[in-house]
C-alpha cells in the first residue's frame, strides 16, 4: 500500500469533478467535522456518493486507475473483503480528511 501522494490528490480531485461530486462528498466532511456524523457513517456516506457514481464507465475507470496504484494490486479483482480492509489500511495510514480538504472539497 502506497502513501497519498500529490498525483493521488490529482486524480481524486479529477474523479469528484467528472463524478459531480464535490457538494455531497463536501457537506459529508463538513459534518462529520463538526461532530453531526460519525467518521464511519461519513466514510459510508462518501463511499457510497463514489459507488453511485461510478455508472459513470469514465468515472469507475478513473477510479480503479487511482486504487490500483495505492493499493499497488488489480482492484477489480479484489474481494470485498479485502477492499474493505485496504480502505481501512488507508484510512489508518493516511490522514484522509486533510486529503479531501486538499482536493477542494470544503469551501474555505
């Protein structure tokens, strides 16, 4: 597993705009920050924004390219399982809050 990097940061900030994504994964993080959501039930909330949007075939492409390479396997061919415990292993090794806030989620 690879740490966050700017090309990373790059890539995400490329799937919210192609996903339209930035308002709802942004009030998610705003809640959660101020204490109205769980981490967990934004981490729920945020993957599932992502999910939905990946019947997007360009959107569910960028977003294998991007876990591809920090999770440094094939995605698509993971189980979910597995899936779950490399977004844990992120999660832990990564501080994702200051990750999204860099792509331009929150509104400064």
């Amino acid at each position: 597993m690879k740490k966050l990097t700017g090309k990373h940061l790059f890539a995400m900030a490329k799937i919210i705009k192609a996903a339209n994504l930035k308002d709802e994964l942004g009030e998610v993080i705003a809640k959660a920050q101020k204490g109205e959501m769980s981490t967990e039930k934004a981490g729920i909330e945020g993957m599932m924004a992502v999910i939905t949007a990946c019947g997007d075939d360009n959107v569910e492409k960028r977003v294998y390219e991007l876990l591809d390479d920090v999770f440094e396997a094939k995605t698509a061919d993971m189980s979910l399982e597995v899936i779950v415990a490399n977004f844990k292993q992120l999660a832990t090794e990564n501080n994702l809050m200051s990750f999204f806030k860099s792509a331009g989620l929150l509104k400064q």
